[in-house]
C-alpha cells in the first residue's frame, strides 16, 4: 500500500520520508518480535535480510527506474511523457555517460517534477537502464 503510485508522490522531503521509513520500521518491530529474530536496537537492517525486505526508499528508486526503463522501451505507451525526456545527445565524443539532460530548476518543487527526478537517478548510475 506504501507503494502505490509512488513514482509520482515521491517525496523529497526528508521529514516526509521518515515518515514513511517510520510505518516499516514499526511492521519491522513487531515481526522480529514475534519471529524472534535477533537485532540491534533501532538498527534494522538484520531483520530486513532475515525478511528478505529492501528499505521502502530503496524500492522507491527502483520503481522510478523501472518505470523509466518501460517508458523508453514502449513498454508504457504515453507520448506526452516520452517526450519529457531529455536524451542527451553531445556534440562531440565525450567520456560523460550520462544519458539524460536534466533541466535545470528554481525550486526543489521543479527540481523533483517525477520525469526529472527519474533521469536524475537514472545519471547517477547509467548501467542500471539498459539503453544501447
């Protein structure tokens, strides 16, 4: 249910995602304890490989590569937001691998518009898109 539509409610605010952090963190809780799996206090990451769980903001990433990831290859046919993104396209042979051009924003609000905040993550690790 946390993951519903996240690739557009996304938070950027710390405090919001703390939040969200916070509801798994206490399902986390009580399923150590009734499965009785040993952890640190406030730490965890045990029980998340014991559950064979990722952090919720983890997932978020990986939910907005992979919606990316379907844009690009036709998979979610939606022109109009094909065509918000900016591949980029040099003007001469570069070592940059970054594939996308990311516009620039006044504001934290512009700055994580869902398709920017996208190419964002995806040109922090291009490997992870499978482009040619």
């Amino acid at each position: 249910m946390l993951e519903y539509a996240s690739v557009l409610w996304d938070p950027f605010v710390v405090t919001y995602s703390c939040h969200l952090e916070r509801v798994q963190r206490r399902f986390l809780s009580s399923a150590a304890y009734m499965l009785k799996i040993v952890h640190p206090p406030h730490d965890y990451t045990p029980v998340l490989r014991a559950l064979s769980l990722t952090s919720l903001a983890n997932r978020r990433v990986k939910t907005n590569l992979a919606f990316l990831q379907k844009l690009i290859d036709g998979s979610i046919k939606t022109p109009s937001l094909l065509d918000q993104v900016n591949f980029k396209v040099p003007h001469r042979a570069t070592r940059s691998r970054v594939p996308f051009t990311v516009p620039l924003h006044c504001t934290n609000y512009g700055k994580n518009k869902p398709i920017d905040r996208m190419m964002r993550l995806a040109n922090e690790d291009p490997t992870i898109l499978n482009l040619p």
